[in-house]
C-alpha cells in the first residue's frame, strides 16, 4: 500500500477539485487534525530543518515563510494566521534585539539630559557617559568572551550596566564638588573624592554585583549567562569609574560656582529638611506609618498567585499572540506534548501481539482527545486505522483499529521493516515507522495543546498519567511524558525556586559584607530592615495588583535588593565618617548625614528609578514589570533609608545610653 497525494498539482477543472475535495473530507484522520469542520478553518504544516532554525539565518527563513504566506492573504483576501514555537522563538528573539538597542539608546539619552540638569556642566556629563560606554563595551565583550547568545535577560544588561554606572559618577562627582566647596583645593578635593568614596562605592558596587551573580548558581542556563555577566560587569565598570573619573576630572578645569550650584537646591534641601524633622521629631509616626504599610502589604502577599504562560509576557494585541489564540479555538493549540510508550522488548512492536499495545495507545488517545485543551494525538494506531480504511476502499465507516481478523493487510505494517525489492520502504510504511524507533521497541504519541499556564498544567498532566497508570503495566511498560510544554513547566518552576533561592543568598552574602564593614551587629541590624520592607512592599502590591510570580517578576526582588542597598551603604559610611566630627553625638551626626548624603542619594535615586521606568516602554510584560516593579521597590527603598534608617540608629543610640 502506497500513500497518494489527494490533491494533485495538474488539477485544472471544479469537477476535479470537488473530487479530492470529498475524498479528502471522508477521511476521518485530517479532521480536527488539518481542519475544523465547525468552523471551516484549515491548517498547513510547515517543517523546517533543525539545523537551519537553530542557526542565524532562522530570521530571514521565518520572514520569508512570513512573506509568502502575507502574499497570500492580500492576493485571496483569505484571513490566515500563522504560529509555531519556531515562529514564536524566532520574531520574539528578533523583537528583544530590536528592543535591546532602544532601551540602551533611551537609557542613555535619559543618563545624559539628567547629568546636564543636575551638574550644569557639559565636560561632566561627556566624561560620565563615557564611564558607562566603556561598561556597555565591556558587557556586551564578556558576553561574547563566554559564548553567550542574546536572550530576553541578557539583552536588559548595557541598560542596566547605565543605569548602575551613573550613579557611581554621581557620588564620586558629588563627593568632588562638595569637596571642593570646602577645600578650594582640586588635588585635594580630588583625593578627598578617592579616599571617602573609594572603599563605599566598592562595597555598593559589591552588593549591586552579589544581587546579579547570585542568578549564576541557579541552574537554569538563561539565569546563568544573565547573573554571570551582570555580576562581572558591573565590577568592571566599578574599576573603570576608579580610574577614569579621578584621572580625567585632575585634567579638566576647577569646577565653577554655576557647576556646584546643585549642592544647595532648594527644592531637594526643603525635602531633606522635612524628612529630618520627622526623624528627630515625629519617629512615633514614622513606625506607625511603617506598620500600618506593611500589614496592607503582607494582605496583598496573601494574594500573590504563581502562575506563568509560554507567552504571556507578549502584548494581548500583538499577532504572534492573538494567532496563537486562534490555533487554540480552531486546532486546540500548537505547543508540543509527546508522550513515549517503551514494551521494554526488542521487537515489542511486531507481530499481531502488537495490536494490544495499540488498543492501549488509541484508549489514552480517546482520553486525550476528550480534553478540551488538547488536540487529538497522532500515533501508529491512528496510522493503521487509516491503513483500514484504505484497505476496505475509503470506507470512513472502517476507520478504527485492525483486529486479529484483519491480519490479511495489518501484517504488512507489524512485522520487522523489511525493504521492498528497490531495496526502499513504500512511503506509508515509512510513514508508520517514524512513530516507531529502529529497534520496533518504542513509539511516541504526538499531542498538540493550549498554552494553558503552569497552574492548570500539571492537572492536565496529572490526569494522563493517571490514565497511563490505568492502561499500562509498568511491569511490561515505561511510559514517559515529555516535550516543549513539560520543559516549559518544569524550567518555569525549576526557575522561580532558583530565583527565591538567589534571593536569599543575595540577603546573606550582602548581610556578611555589611557586619565586615561596619563590624556591628546593631547597624547590620539596622541596615537590612529599610531594605526588606520594600521588597515586602513590592511582594504586596504585585499582590493588589494581581502580577503573578513567574521568572520575568521573581527577579525584581534580587536586583532591587542588590541596588537598594547601595543607599544604605551610602549612608551609613557617611554616617561612621561623620560620627567623629561631631564628637559621637549620633542625634548630630544623623541631621549632618541627612543633609550632606541625602543630596546625592536623592539624584541617585531619581537616576535609578528614571532608568528602570524607560522598561516600562517595552512590549514584553516581564520587562513592563521589572521596570516599574523596580522602580516602587527603589522610591519605597529611598525614603526608608532617609527616614527609618536615622530613626533606627537613634534608637540604637537610646538603648546605648539607657541599658
């Protein structure tokens, strides 16, 4: 038995077309499979070479297939879609480069037009973005040095190596300025600069650097390559800001009255100096408010879902997204399942024996098909009873499983491959041998489902292998469960448990680096509590808001706590180097901490948060929530350090004196 093509390429009359047509609709297995009778939507399959989708010309194949089938629609206006994990992989890698360079040109310009306005000067704003270039330069160098591929993580690493490099230029050219102020000295102001911010932005650096290197003990290969590279650039970029801003600003002119202008703004002083009266003055209200945030926030936490799609991180509106819908309503899904069936003998798949094997395949098939978010399932025994339809003339009446009457044809199909007298298989039998491995002692079910999400996913996958349980004796068989809709569930789950895992190693190892700097238990203490109340925070409001957990969010958490605590650093150094001048008197010493520190983090900060707010212009969802996700975790993170913090180590202060 040979298979035919039923719809010729010589066909030229509607008579001969309406023939294929009726052969082609009275054959049970394309229905639902290549076309849905309900709503008259038919389906195409496409294969493309594993070799070439996997290799840079993927794009140019995708949008030629593209092309051809746009070409089609305008010259039949027949609406198609189109949809398949090649496609999805392809246009969404395609759109993270595109945004990729947006975002780092955007991240930039926003950089540049924020150092102009606070520093009034155009030689600092240069010499600050050439700190961040050069990082940019070596970010994207350490990606290729490791081999590392462009993905939806690591394409966020030159905007994020921007937005942490900044506000380095920032403290150091602050710290100068003020310096300066004081000192009328450049060499002096130059070497004040070096020797208050070197060792503080050491350590910030250190700690943003841990919040990123933590993804690198995960298991997850993307969260590797991100934390790996983040972790490492953001080091270097520390030593370029080391070397370059010292060397260049001992070049260029003292800096003039109009360029430290910026050191007695009024608006931020007026700010600083409602936040220090509620410090000395209101600190009752300051724990009251706290609390009173942090209840509506540990609410939300209890609302807080973990749930993930393959692509729900697309736009609603966007055609990859709305085609793959529509694959859904019409042919149930194209995300791949596929499920293989081991006799655990070789051979275990000929001879009439066989046939109760596939009995087997074509009940949990049945099963399968009854679900309302999967397709029906291609397998051998969908192949023979198509081979008995065949052989009883078309009969659509004949199209179920051969039984041990119909040996006269099955036979042909179950026993070992044998070649025909040209030395080649007949096509069909080829056909029914790609579901079977060369040893006859395996087969697969291959299943189309729904992108149904990680909650409702292993429900589904749980209700098969009940059904599996039911129908095989794992004594005779192994079944396995597997393809992209397994690896999508377990990576999701696989990284969200990474991710909280990287969290709490960014906690303990920024906690050691925090009792080795400022060797106290009480300041370390104080130190860690304004940084976990806005991830707290943060955790509630995705739970108000009903923003899932999933990899793109769970990162928030690890790079805000990495960048946060730069604040924290920040001030309590300052604090330390302070506490002397003022003859330890730690109410003194805050106010004077408040007004000198508070300047520069008050700039860092607006910098940070107007560099994470530009993700928000993306098209992806989870790069949507890192932005503004961030961006609350960051504010929330600058007024408790401005304000919790100072009342912390007041209250430290008071149980010193009072035992």
């Amino acid at each position: 038995m040979n298979a035919v093509r039923i719809f010729n390429d010589d066909i030229s009359t509607q008579q001969q077309l309406d023939s294929a047509k009726a052969v082609f609709l009275n054959l049970p297995f394309y229905q639902t499979l290549l076309y849905n009778p309900e709503t008259h939507a038919y389906l195409i399959a496409v294969r493309i070479n594993k070799d070439a989708i996997n290799s840079k010309k993927r794009s140019k194949i995708v949008a030629d297939i593209v092309a051809v089938v746009n070409k089609f629609q305008s010259s039949t206006n027949i609406e198609t879609h189109i949809s398949g994990l090649p496609l999805i992989k392809t246009e969404v890698g395609d759109m993270v480069q595109r945004e990729m360079k947006i975002f780092l040109l955007g991240s930039i310009l926003l950089s540049a037009l924020i150092l102009l306005l606070f520093f009034r000067s155009f030689s600092t704003m240069v010499l600050s973005l050439l700190v961040v270039i050069f990082g940019v330069i070596w970010s994207l160098g350490i990606m290729v040095l490791c081999g590392y591929n462009i993905t939806l993580l690591s394409a966020l690493i030159p905007s994020l190596i921007v937005v942490i490099g900044i506000p380095n230029c920032i403290y150091f050219i602050n710290k100068y300025h003020y310096s300066y102020t004081e000192l009328e000295d450049k060499k002096a102001a130059l070497v004040n600069m070096v020797s208050k911010m070197g060792i503080v932005t050491l350590f910030c650096n250190i700690a943003a650097a841990i919040g990123f290197a933590v993804f690198a003990f995960t298991k997850s290969a993307i969260l590797k390559e991100f934390g790996v590279v983040a972790g490492i650039s953001i080091m270097v970029i520390f030593i370029i800001s080391l070397i370059l801003l010292p060397s260049a600003l001992s070049y260029l002119p003292a800096p003039k009255p109009s360029q430290t202008r910026y050191l007695n703004n009024k608006l931020v002083t007026s700010f600083l100096l409602k936040l220090e009266g509620w410090v000395m003055d209101h600190a009752k209200w300051v724990y009251v408010i706290t609390a009173i945030v942090l209840i509506f926030s540990i609410a939300g936490i209890f609302k807080l879902k973990s749930e993930a799609f393959i692509v729900d991180d697309l736009p609603k509106n966007d055609k990859i997204y709305t085609d793959l819908r529509f694959f859904e309503t019409n042919f149930k899904g194209v995300m791949p399942l596929e499920i293989v069936i081991n006799t655990k003998k070789r051979l275990g798949l000929t001879g009439m024996r066989a046939l109760k094997t596939f009995e087997k395949i074509d009940s949990l098939s049945q099963y399968i098909t009854a679900q309302k978010e999967m397709s029906r399932p291609i397998s051998i025994a969908e192949g023979l009873k198509f081979a008995k339809q065949a052989f009883y003339d078309g009969d659509s009446t004949q199209y179920v499983l051969p039984n041990t009457f119909d040996g006269a044809f099955v036979g042909e199909y179950l026993r070992p491959s044998k070649a025909n007298e040209k030395g080649k298989q007949n096509n069909f039998t080829k056909m029914l041998s790609s579901f079977i491995d060369t040893a006859r002692q395996s087969t697969r079910v291959n299943i189309n489902m729904a992108d149904v999400g990680t909650v409702q996913l292993p429900v589904i996958l749980n209700g098969i292998q009940n059904k599996v349980n039911e129908l095989f004796d794992t004594a005779q068989y192994k079944v396995e469960l597997t393809g992209t809709s397994i690896t999508f569930l377990e990576g999701s789950s696989f990284i969200v448990k990474g991710l909280k895992q990287s969290i709490f190693w960014a906690f303990l190892l920024i906690a050691f680096c925090m009792l080795y700097l400022f060797k106290s238990f009480r300041i370390l203490i104080c130190s860690l509590i304004p940084n976990l109340i806005p991830l707290v925070i943060t955790a509630g409001i995705m739970g108000w808001a009903g923003v899932a957990l999933k990899p793109s969010t769970v990162l928030v958490f690890s790079v805000a706590l990495g960048i946060a605590i730069d604040i924290t650093i920040r001030f309590l150094v300052n604090y330390k180097q302070e506490l002397p001048l003022y003859n330890n008197d730690v109410p003194a010493t805050v106010t004077a901490t408040i007004k000198h520190t508070g300047l520069s983090i008050v700039y860092t900060s607006l910098v940070l948060i107007a560099g994470f707010i530009i993700f928000c212009l993306s098209s992806f969802g989870g790069t949507f929530a890192l932005g503004w996700l961030t961006s609350v975790t960051l504010l929330v993170a600058t007024l408790t350090n401005l304000t919790l913090l100072p009342v912390l180590l007041l209250l430290m202060a008071n149980k010193n004196k009072n035992p």
